[in-house]
C-alpha cells in the first residue's frame, strides 16, 4: 500500500515581508518536501558519504541559473520554483497547498542576505491544480502570479518548458537545483546548490516503488554519485537538452532517506503543458 509522508524539516534565512504578512523567526522557516515510502520488496543501495545540500551536490556559479526561484510559503515553508514568463513561477502544488501568501525571491545566490540582484515579491495569488490530490501527490504542479510584471536581466530570466508531447527524455542527463538542505543538517544551504543526474524511464522507476506511484504524469532520476535533490527543494526545476529546457520539478522523494540511491520523483512538465498554457500567459 503506497504510503505519502508529509515531511518538515527546520530550516531557515531571514527575509523582509511586507508589513500586513506576519513570517516565522528565522530558525523557524522549515523546508517543505512529499517523501513516499519504496515497495516493500525492493533495498537500495545503503552506502552514505560526504555531506551538502541538493544532497551531495555542489554550489551553483553565482546567478547561472538564472530562472531559478525561492519560495517562502506562509513566512514558514522553503520550496523552489522556476519564472516561466513575466507574470508567473512554477511550482509544485504540495507547496502551495493551503498557502495564504508566498514570497517570491528572484535574482538570488545567497539567500540570507539582501543582494543588490535580488527582486522580492509577496503574492497571494496561487493557481493549484484543479484535481491535485494530497494523499496520493497526483497532479502536483501548481502556479503563482507575481503581483508586478517581472523585467528580465542577467539575473533574472524565463525558463523554456517542455512542449506537451516532448520527451520522454530516457537517458538524458539533467540539472536540478534548488537552496534545500541535506539529511544530515537541519538548516538550508545558504547559496543555489546544484547537481546532475540521469533522466531514467517510468518502468525502471516504478520497480522501486508501490503500484501508482510512477504515473504517465511522472518522470525520475536516479541519483549521480547519491546527489540529488533534499529537503527544501520541493518544486524547483529540472532542466535537460539543449538551452536548458525545463522537463520535470521537484515532486516526491523516497522515505528510505535521500542519502540512498532511491529514484527521485518529478512533475512532468509536458503532461501538463496544456494546463499551464491555459492558466497562466504562456
């Protein structure tokens, strides 16, 4: 039987919100993240080395990844998200479920600090899925609008996404990215940590774990060297193919830990091309 946990693990930077949204102390925020536990019959490989966040992974070049996102979900909660037009991030909707305001932070590196490349916005205007389904994490992927329109420069860039049909992207390698944290420490990594890893197919996927987990809607990797995504990186992006296209962000992960070399779960982006068209300006 196929298990969803709801995992928060204590995180935290400080940041400025408009007055009238109230945010958590500082070592309050926590990283927000769906973790499924595998099938029963499978064991991955137990080996644990080293220590970072985008588990294993390494710092980004500052600002070369310039679509990436930091969400601050209810002044409480860290996510990521990507910029796909002027007007409107992508992110998963298990991060915004239930979330009155979220603010969107744009143009960063290190986000304890205020950089000058950084732009700040707080919106409370969030599109969920219609049929996001929180028990099972079906149709995770949802959007927020920015409450000002969004111009662009070298730190601050749109994402091209996935055409609906494109794919499925077996064997490529891809980049995921994000500011969460590892097993092994509570707090998130203070600057945009990134890793690789290949793109594997939903039937491998779904060897390892329970019947329904691995859907159309879903694609995974599998872990580089045990690098991949952790705690906090709930909904960033995973990009592959010439020009950095978006494929996938952040969906579930395994509950066996994300030090084990258990698949990582993503949204696939072009399953749901359609909906985002449709519900944002694209």
């Amino acid at each position: 039987m196929k298990v969803i946990i709801y995992l928060l693990v204590v995180s935290g930077f400080s940041v400025a919100l408009p007055s009238q949204f109230y945010q958590s102390p500082w070592n309050e925020i926590k990283g927000k993240n769906v973790y499924v536990k595998p099938a029963s019959n499978y064991t991955s490989d137990k080996r644990n080395v080293g220590n970072g966040r985008i588990i294993y992974g390494r710092e980004a070049v500052p600002h070369s990844l310039p679509y990436q996102a930091a969400l601050l979900v209810n002044g409480s909660s860290l996510c990521g998200g990507s910029l796909i037009s002027p007007n409107y991030v992508l992110t998963a909707a298990h991060c915004t479920f239930s979330a009155s305001y979220v603010e969107i932070i744009l143009g960063a590196h290190n986000i304890n600090i205020q950089e000058s490349s950084q732009m700040r916005l707080t919106s409370t205007n969030i599109i969920i899925h219609e049929d996001y389904t929180p028990e099972s994490n079906s149709n995770d992927i949802s959007l927020i609008k920015t409450p000002n329109h969004i111009v662009t420069n070298n730190y601050i860039q749109i994402v091209k996404l996935a055409q609906s049909g494109a794919g499925p992207y077996d064997q490529y390698i891809g980049l995921v990215s994000g500011w969460g944290s590892s097993d092994s420490s509570p707090a998130v990594s203070a600057v945009l940590r990134q890793t690789y890893a290949r793109i594997i197919s939903n039937e491998v996927c779904s060897e390892f774990y329970e019947p329904g987990v691995v859907q159309s809607s879903t694609m995974c990797t599998y872990k580089n060297a045990l690098a991949g995504p952790c705690n906090g990186d709930s909904g960033g992006p995973l990009v592959a193919g010439d020009g950095d296209v978006q494929v996938g962000l952040v969906s579930f992960l395994s509950s066996s830990d994300c030090r084990r070399n258990d698949p990582d779960g993503y949204t696939r982006i072009s399953y749901y091309r359609t909906w985002i068209n449709r519900n944002s300006d694209l």
